[in-house]
C-alpha cells in the first residue's frame, strides 16, 4: 500500500473525533516513524517500521479531511507553512524539517 494511503486510513479513523493536533515524528537513525493524534480525550500514536516522507504524511491527511469536510483551498502562509481550508475545517500544515517534526494543526469552523 501507498504511504500516503497508509497515512490516510489511520487519519480516517479518527476524523469524525476532530482532532486539532496530528504530529509525524521522524526517528532518522532508526528508520521509524509515528504518528500521533491529538484532541480533547484523544492520543493516539502508531509507530511505522519505516520513514514516512513529510509529502505523503501531509497528502495523507489533507486526502482524509477532503473525504470528511469536503474540497480544500490552499493558502499559502510562508515559506514553510500552508492552511488548507474550506468553510467547515482549517489545517496549518507546519514542517520542521531540520528536526524531523511535522505537526497539522486542525481548526474546526463549526464549534458545534
């Protein structure tokens, strides 16, 4: 399967319990990764056997929250950071490369 997908099937899992913090944490030396999930009465972390490249993590994501809420638009923040939005969600996408670390933070519109 796809990384991306990979990505995609676990976030699915927990869209519906909207999240506002999905992290991907690179262990370099030991070819690992995890993903964690984050919100109110949510932590969840998977550990992957492999590295997970920043672009199939963020794709992985972004896929699994158009499936949920529907088309997103791009808005380009700086450099490294972009929002993905629409009028139900907001997802900051903020890479920190240097130190391994991709972290999503997700606004939801609708404080329903």
């Amino acid at each position: 399967m796809e990384v991306k997908n990979v990505v995609k099937e676990l976030v699915s899992k927990y869209v519906k319990a909207k999240p506002n913090r999905i992290s991907l944490r690179l262990d370099w030396e030991d070819k690992r990764s995890v993903i964690s999930i984050y919100g109110e009465n949510l932590k969840e972390s998977v550990e992957y056997s492999q590295t997970i490249d920043f672009t199939s993590f963020a794709h992985g994501v972004i896929e699994a929250f158009r499936e949920a809420y529907g088309e997103l638009k791009v808005v380009p923040i700086s450099f490294r950071e972009e929002v993905y939005e629409n009028k139900n969600v907001a997802l900051d996408l903020y890479p920190t490369g240097s130190v391994g670390v991709f972290d999503i933070y997700i606004e939801y519109k609708d404080k329903r």
